[in-house]
C-alpha cells in the first residue's frame, strides 16, 4: 500500500523526465540539423543531416516509449490502458519506421561513396582495418 501510494507519487516526475528530455533531443537536433543544412549550401540531396535527424528521432521514440512503459505501473482503468496501449504501439511502429529509413539511408550514402577513404578526415587514417 505505501509503494503503491509512493509509486503514484513518483512516476509522472519520472514519466515527465523522460518525455522532457525526448523533446529535448528532437529540439536540439532539429537546431543542429537547420545550421548543417544552411551550411551545405541548402543541399537537399545531402543525406548526412536526414541521416542524423533520423537518428535523434529514433533515440527520442526511445525515451518517450520508456515513459509510456513506467506510465503502466499507475493505470487504473481498461480506458487509461487502451489509450496508453495505442500510444505506445503508434510510437513502436514510428520507431521501426526510422531504423528502417536509417538503414536504407546508409545504403544510399553507401551508393554515393565506394570508397571510405574519400569520408575520411584526415588522408592517413587506414579506414580499411574498420572493414
């Protein structure tokens, strides 16, 4: 009875936190992805920054679905559940969707550049040990 009562105290600050901090890094990379872009010369055909974005939504579906999950500890009704329930399958699919662009993204960077020695930063890094 006292977890209970402290469990329905404690997990919306819990829940909260981590949507915050979801929101956070979709804010963030949108930001990031806006400066990459004006600083490709407004290229729409550059996938490094949809790649990137990509990858910061799915980190975010990440952490929003972990808030869903603890929201199962306090549900009390069957209507709180179905809605709960919908939420997070809309947020799993959404994340299967992005690893999904993420994988046919690499593949395209993968069609654009053969060779990983034309990526690298710097001429005498030996990028084929890390094949």
């Amino acid at each position: 009875m006292i977890i209970e009562h402290l469990l329905e105290m404690i997990v919306p600050y819990i829940t909260s936190s981590l949507e915050l901090i979801g929101v956070a890094i979709i804010s963030i990379a949108a930001v990031r992805g806006v400066f990459q872009f004006f600083e490709n010369g407004f290229n729409f055909r550059g996938d490094d920054v949809s790649i990137d974005f990509a990858k910061a939504m799915a980190l975010s579906l990440e952490f929003k679905l972990a808030a869903e999950i603890i929201k199962t500890v306090v549900i009390r009704t069957i209507d709180e559940f179905i809605i709960l329930a919908s939420v997070a399958i809309l947020r799993v699919v959404l994340s299967f969707v992005l690893h999904w662009e993420l994988k046919s993204g690499a593949k395209n960077v993968d069609s654009y550049c053969e060779d990983p020695e034309e990526l690298a930063l710097e001429p005498n890094e030996n990028v084929h040990q890390m094949r």
